[in-house]
C-alpha cells in the first residue's frame, strides 16, 4: 500500500502570533523558525491523534481484492475515482457500476470491488481532514500545537529532548483514534 497526501496548507500568521504570545516573543525576526516549529506540531499532532487536520486530498494505491478495504487516513469526507494502475504506470478510471464505497459512522473510508475483472493495483482519490480551514481545528488540538511548537521552539537546542509535554498529550488525547488489531 502506498499513501500519497496533499501538502500541508500554509500555516496561518494568527497561529503564529499565538506561538509568539505563548513564548513571550515581542520580535519578528524569528517568525520563519516558529512556522518551521508549528508545521512539525502540527505533523506530530496529525501521527500522535492518527487524524488529518486541515482537509487533504489523499491518493492511495490498494491491492485488488473483492472484499472491504479500509483507507488509511482519517477521518475521510469524500470518495472520489477509482482507477486501475498499471505497472507501467497508467491509469484507467475503474467504472462506478464495478465498485463500492462507503463513509461510515466513525468517518472510516472503505471501497470494494464487485470482480477484479483483471486490474492490476488499485489507486483512491479522497479527501480526508477534521477541518477546511485552521479556524476550524477544535480548540485543544490548537491549543496543544501551539504549547508543542513552543516546546520545539524553547528547547530547539536541546539533543536530550524527549517528547512532547504532558499539557500537550492531555489537550491531544480526546483526539486520539485507537485502532485495535
């Protein structure tokens, strides 16, 4: 399986006006760095809740098999095509009528073939993410990047830092999708 996501949105100037109010910071001169230090509290936020923060689209190779296929990135908001992947490379779109898909309660992405009717590998475009926009992160993942990006910045300097703050797994955990083998 291979997993292909969007790039990261640009991250907002209010969100690092609120690194900089967090750290006491009254200077521009760092505002380059804190962007670098909330990107990677945002990406160590997104691997610790197991969630997408900001809506991605998300493109994902699968096997062909003709049973119930989860995706891998949460929580997903639309599926869209379906192709067929061939080793060369190209792709041809998978009729609608020779697959399902569904969305369910918990925002689980699944897809399943009806035959494999000779297709190679499977390839998914979806769109996953919590939120559209930063405004729209809940307050406690924001919150936590904001403490975690001043925590990377802080202790930017240190090689015996370990990971991330209490405070910060306290205000991520609620977040947190278990997955239970």
């Amino acid at each position: 399986m291979t997993v292909s996501i969007d790039v990261l949105p640009d991250i907002p100037p209010d969100l690092i006006a609120d690194v900089k109010d967090f750290l006491r910071l009254v200077h521009d001169q760092d505002d380059a760095t804190l962007s670098d230090m909330l990107r990677s509290a945002v990406l160590l936020c997104e691997n610790f809740t197991r969630q997408l923060l900001i809506a991605r689209t998300v493109t994902e190779i699968l096997p062909v098999r003709n049973i119930w296929q989860r995706l891998s990135q949460l929580p997903v908001q639309v599926i869209g095509a379906a192709e067929d992947l061939a080793s060369d490379g190209t792709a041809t779109e998978v009729p609608v009528e020779d697959y399902a898909v569904d969305i369910d309660s918990e925002a689980y992405g699944w897809i399943r073939l009806h035959a494999d009717a000779g297709l190679s590998r499977l390839r998914v475009t979806y769109v996953a993410g919590l939120a559209e926009e930063w405004a729209d992160v809940p307050s406690s993942l924001r919150q936590g990047i904001v403490r975690m990006a001043g925590h990377l910045y802080a202790n930017r300097d240190d090689p015996e830092m370990e990971g991330p703050p209490h405070a910060v797994t306290a205000l991520w955990q609620p977040h947190r999708r278990i997955r239970i083998c």
